[in-house]
C-alpha cells in the first residue's frame, strides 16, 4: 500500500496509512477520548496554541489535534488516493 504525506497545518504531517478517521471536536465522547488519550500519553497536538479543530486518530492508536478542518483533512487524504491511485 502506497502513502503520502498529509498535512494537518504548520508543518505537521502524518502519512495517509496511518488515517483511521477523522472526526470535528465538539461531542462529548470525542472529549473523552482527548482526555484518555492525554492520560496514556498517545496525544499528539499539532495545534501550536490553536483552537483544535479536528482530531484525528491513528492505527497506532494515538490521536492528533489538529487547527484544519476535518473536511479540509478528509479532501487532502481523498486527494492523495486519487494521485496514487492515477499516476501521471
């Protein structure tokens, strides 16, 4: 299986393999598993300060904060499929 970088804003990237889902940040149950995930040690913040828009969680089972928009992160990863997928 081929993967590309996807960026989740300032710099920070993670590779399109390891993307299990991608959820937006204002329901309870996507808190506690921030709040879990803070306490195991597997937070990963890519935010720099910045409202967390998204959180992103991995087959490493660690999760991203992310400031992009989880429709922005979803189109990036589709994007990088259909470039793997359609070679030029």
């Amino acid at each position: 299986m081929r993967s590309s970088p996807i960026d989740i804003g300032f710099g920070n990237i993670t590779f399109s393999h390891r993307i299990v889902a991608i959820d937006p940040v204002d329901s309870a149950p996507v808190k506690r598993m921030v709040h879990e995930a803070r306490n195991q040690h597997r937070l990963i913040d890519a935010t720099n300060g910045r409202k967390t828009r998204s959180i992103i969680r991995t087959n490493s089972d660690h999760i991203l904060l992310s400031t992009v928009r989880p429709e922005t992160i979803a189109r990036r990863l589709k994007t990088s499929e259909t470039t793997h997928e359609n070679p030029k």
